[in-house]
C-alpha cells in the first residue's frame, strides 16, 4: 500500500553513457515508499538506465537523485556503511538475467547475497530454501544457471534478488519470455510482496499486465524525458499519447482483434 513518505526523489537527472549515448535527460520525479509503479516507454528510451540510477549501480551526471533523503551518489555509495544499508534495502533484477547470474548451481546462485551479508548458515539455509519454495525452483537447485532456458534464469534472478529480502524491488522486465502461468505466479508475487509494504519499480513492454503489476505508470518518449505520469488506468487511455511514445501502434490499433483490451476503451 502506498504510504506518503518520500523514498526516491529526482530533480532535473540527466545521464549519457561514456560513448556518447543520451539516455535520460531533465527527470523530475519522485516515488513513496509502499507505492508500486511502472516505467513504459519504446527500446532506448532510458528506462533500464532509470532503474540503474535508482539502483546505484550508475551515477547521476546531471541533476539529483536522494533516496530517504540522502543523496545517491559516487561519494555516498563509496562509504562503505551507507552503501551496505543501501545494497541491503534496493534489490534490482537485470533486464538481461546472463548479466546477473555467476555461480556455479541455482542453490549457491540465490545464497549467494546472504553469504555476503555474512549471515549464519542455518539462516542462509533458511532464506534461500523459502526462496526456492516461494517460486518453486526445487528441480533446479543442482543446475548451472547458464544452462537454464531464459524463462528459467529470470525466475532465478528474481529468487537471488528476493533472499535478501530487500524493501526495494527494480524489476527490469521481470516476466519478459516468460510463459502464461509462470507469469501469473510473477505478477502474484509482486502484489503480495507490495502488500507486505515492499516499495516496487517495475519496466515492462506488456501493457495488458500494468494495472497490475502498477498503481501508477510514469512515460518515457523516444527522446529519453519523462513525458506523462499517473494513475494506469489514465495512461492507459490516452492512446494518443501512447501512439507519440511509439507505445502502441497505430496500425495494429485499427484491428480490434489484435488491439489492446485496456486501450480499446479509449475510442468510447
Ligand atoms: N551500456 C551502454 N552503453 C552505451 N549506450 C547505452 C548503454 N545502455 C544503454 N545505452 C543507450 O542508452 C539509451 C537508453 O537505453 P536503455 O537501456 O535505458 O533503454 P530502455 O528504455 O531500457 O530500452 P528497452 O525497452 O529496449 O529495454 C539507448 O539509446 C541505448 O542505446
Ligand atoms: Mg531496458
């Protein structure tokens, strides 16, 4: 449930890359803790770059970005005490799970932040095998996760963000090439995590899931600036806008059959 309390607070960020790449440029937003939102926007338009900010992993060159009132940035991350707490609090699933998994079977895969947090075995024991139960990974444990199909890997990068029991979850397209149930128990997961208080970040390209995984949807256009925020269900309807974003295709729209059930009611 969304609180009102002010967890992340952005202030004119803008970020390019060392080649040159613009990826967000005059970001003014802010999320409260609790609340569950999610990015759209077209390939490129900065939304994993977004969640990277958020997540620390990239600095704001531009601008400012405070999470619970302290500024995230290469001086406050480089503190060892702050960026432990804040490691600690901010989980984030890559979009590309190849990028986040490293160990050597799915069991060390999601343990391994645990052991790093150096908590006792029995607990480690304990958090991973809730893990493993929650998303039902029990016939994987053994395996290396690079020889897992796509689906697969995701689902166990989810687990190894989720034994750390973070209070912040960045879920880079979290049910991308997932199958329908798999998915389902996805967006299960994620409503009952934010029932529990946890504060979710989601990106998706799936607009037919964002009322739920979403209380409030934020837009990206192609030119990386944040170009409308609100309720989903208001997004949702202003196909216009979704058509500028390069969100919904305008062809595509014409046959009923193929169009978006949440946008069809935006002709009424
Ligand atoms: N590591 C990188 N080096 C250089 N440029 C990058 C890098 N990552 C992303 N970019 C560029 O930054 C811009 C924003 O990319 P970003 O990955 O944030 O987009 P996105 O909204 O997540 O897209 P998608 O929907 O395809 O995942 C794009 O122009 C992209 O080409
Ligand atoms: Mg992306």
């Amino acid at each position: 449930m969304a609180g009102d309390e002010l967890l992340y607070e952005l202030k004119n960020v803008g970020f390019h890359y060392p080649s040159g790449e613009q990826a967000l440029e005059q970001i003014d937003l802010t999320i409260n803790r609790g609340e569950k939102v999610v990015l759209l926007g077209a390939n490129g338009s900065g939304k994993s770059t977004l969640l990277k900010l958020l997540s620390g992993l990239l600095y704001a060159e531009e601008g400012a970005i405070r999470f619970a009132g302290k500024t995230l940035d290469e001086e406050s991350l480089a503190n060892e005490e702050f960026s432990f707490a804040f490691r600690r609090r901010v989980g984030f699933v890559f979009q590309n799970s190849d990028a986040q998994l490293f160990n050597s079977n799915v069991w060390e895969e999601i343990a391994f932040g645990p052991v790093q947090l150096g908590l006792p075995e029995a607990e480690v024991r304990r958090l991973v095998d809730d893990v493993i139960a929650m998303l039902g990974l029990e016939r994987f444990t053994h395996r290396p996760p690079f020889k897992l199909s796509g689906g697969e890997k995701k689902l166990v990068a989810v687990a190894s963000v989720l034994s750390l029991n973070p209070d912040v979850l960045l879920l880079d397209e979290p049910t991308g090439g997932l199958d329908p149930r798999t998915q389902r128990k996805l967006i299960h997961l994620i409503r009952k995590l934010n029932e529990a208080g946890k504060t979710i970040i989601t990106t998706t390209h799936n607009l037919e899931i964002v009322e739920e995984i979403a209380d409030r949807a934020l837009v990206f256009s192609e030119d990386h600036h944040l170009v409308a925020a609100g309720a989903c269900l208001e997004i949702l309807s202003n196909r216009d806008m979704l058509v500028r974003v390069n969100l919904v295709d305008e062809e595509f729209h014409r046959h009923p059959h193929g169009a978006n059930r949440i946008l069809i009611h935006a002709h009424d």
